[in-house]
C-alpha cells in the first residue's frame, strides 16, 4: 500500500556548494525514512531492509510548493535524491515536468543508483533531466552483491547494459561514480572490468571516490594514494576524477619536472589533488611549468583540472 505522508521541513535542503556541481539545493525525495532497493556496505544511513517500491510518499505538489519557497537564481542546480533511492519515487515523471515549469535557467540533476534504468518509464523519466549521476560500484555479481547489497530482484549485468543503453541516448550531461571499498572491488579484476564498461559510456566525468563518512557496517575505504593508483589503471582517454576527500590524508610527494609532466599526463589533477600529492616544492615545479605554459588548465563540469599542454586537444581513442 501507498500511504501519503506530510514532511514540509525536510523535503528541501541546502543550497549547498558543492564542489561537483555547482550550488546545489537538494530535494529529498523521502525525508522521513530510508527507503532504498540497495543496503550499500558504505551507506551514511543506518542499514535497512531493501525495498523494490515507496511505501510512503510526498505529493508532487507539496514538493513542487517547498521549492517554490527556496529556489532562487543563485542555484545551479536542483538535486533529486533521497534518504535512499530516489527514483523509488512514483512520481517521478510528474515530479519532473512539474519542476521544468518553475526552474527557468536552473539545471536538474538526480543521484541514482542506476538500478532502476530496467525500468522503461524510469529511463525515460531520467532522460528528461539536465545532468544525472549514475553511480556503479562493481560489474562482477559477486562483489557487487557484496558491496551494494541489492533488492533480490535486481541483477547486474542488467543494470550495466542499461547504463550504456541510457549513456548512448541521454543528451544531458552524464556523471558516473565509483566507490571503492577496501579489499572489495578494489582489485586490478575488478578495476579493470569497471574500465571495459566505462569505455561503453559517453561520460561527462567519471568520478572515483571512497568512504569518506562513518558508514552502515564496519567496512573501510582505501586512501588517497590507492585512489589514484586504481586511477592509473583506467584508460587515460577516459575523463576520470579522483573526488577529493575533506579527510584526505596529504601523501607529500616529490616530484620533478618530467615525472609531474608524466603524472598529468597519466591522468589531469585538480589542484585539490595536487594539493594531496605533492609537496611543496613540487607544488613550486608545477607552478613554473603553468608559467611556462608547459602545464595547462582545462575545465570539466565544475572543476578545473592540470594537464599537458600537449594533451588539450588529444581526443578520446574509442
Ligand atoms: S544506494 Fe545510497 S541510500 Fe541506498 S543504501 Fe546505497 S548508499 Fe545508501
């Protein structure tokens, strides 16, 4: 059963900046409950059962009022997510179109799980937003059950070939994360398999992350300096991103003039990345190579990456 419930306070959180997307203002599509067709290993809420539907559900029109209170043109982006999955939500077709008529210059944006791209209307709800982050922890069944920790009904090989289903039609822009967890699917097997399907999609950003907030079970994350290990290991055609972490543990590294240039070339750094890498001095050796316009600056989505000069206009192989 469907029952209809009343979270005015909580719908609407935010704005908030972030350095992904924007000023972003966040829409919880289930402020009052987790409601989640995953249990994720990593999850910053508490473990619950999975669901395969929303049992309790906010109107369109009570979300579509809140927002109308707190959107403002300063806002980049208009988040669709939820204490759990937020594409669980009934209304979601409805909800969109809805937000269309009201957001004027403001982009839209939802953080899925992807689970729900089987899903006909779904896909072709998501197809309507402006940006939409895909997250995919995992390719083999094993670990991703392990990991994600899925409603029984969903299987990954499904969800996979859906992604680069919707990745070859979707017009917007396109993210996908990865969260690696320690000793999980952070294996050269694994990360390999993950780098076979990324090279399928026409994404935006690829962004690789870890845990970063106290999580659901006692699981770990890697570090920094294992983040961007596994980052080598993905193609350099692809448009990676190690999403840098608040808690980041600094690495200090030296580095010379070739091997700087031989790292971004590998794979661009923002400088929040650079700022965890290297040490001073080769934080100095960078900005000389900038000066000398050696070293360049290139922006994707939001962030601004160091890179080659001699890589700016090299174009993807596959
Ligand atoms: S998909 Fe998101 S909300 Fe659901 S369990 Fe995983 S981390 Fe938590």
């Amino acid at each position: 059963m469907n029952a209809t419930v009343s979270a005015e306070n909580n719908i609407i959180f935010g704005p908030i900046n972030s350095r992904r997307f924007g000023l972003s203002l966040g829409v919880d599509l289930s402020s009052f409950a987790k409601q989640c067709n995953f249990d994720c290993l990593y999850c910053e809420l508490a473990p619950a059962a999975t669901v395969s539907a929303q049992t309790q559900t906010i109107p369109v029109f009570t979300i579509i009022e809140e927002l109308k209170k707190h959107l403002h043109e300063k806002v980049d982006v208009i988040t669709l997510t939820a204490n759990g999955e937020p594409t669980l939500y009934p209304y979601l077709d409805e909800l969109i179109d809805e937000i269309d008529k009201i957001k004027g210059n403001t982009q839209t944006l939802i953080l899925t799980n992807s689970a729900t791209l089987v899903d006909e209307k779904v896909f072709t709800s998501l197809l309507k937003l402006d940006q939409v982050k895909l997250s995919l922890d995992a390719v083999s069944p094993d670990i991703f059950k392990k990991i994600d920790r899925p409603h029984s009904t969903i299987k990954i090989d499904e969800v996979v070939s859906k992604v680069i289903e919707f990745s070859k039609v979707y017009k917007g822009k396109l993210f996908i994360e990865i969260l690696f967890v320690y000793e999980l699917n952070d294996t050269k097997e694994e990360v390999q398999k993950l780098n076979d399907v990324m090279l399928q999609l026409n994404a935006s950003r690829i962004d690789l992350g870890t845990i970063d907030r106290p999580p659901a079970y006692p699981v770990m994350g890697i570090s920094y300096k294992e983040l961007h290990e596994i980052a080598l290991q993905f193609d350099n055609s692809l448009p990676i991103h190690i999403a840098s972490r608040v808690h980041a543990e600094p690495n200090n590294g030296s580095y010379s003039n070739e091997e700087i240039i031989n790292t971004l070339d590998k794979r661009p750094l923002t400088k929040e990345d650079i700022d965890l890498l290297f040490d001073d001095a080769s934080k100095h050796r960078l900005q000389t190579l900038v000066n000398s316009h050696e070293i360049v600056k290139k922006t994707v989505g939001n962030l601004e990456f160091f890179l080659p000069a001699q890589n700016i206009t090299r174009k993807r192989k596959k």
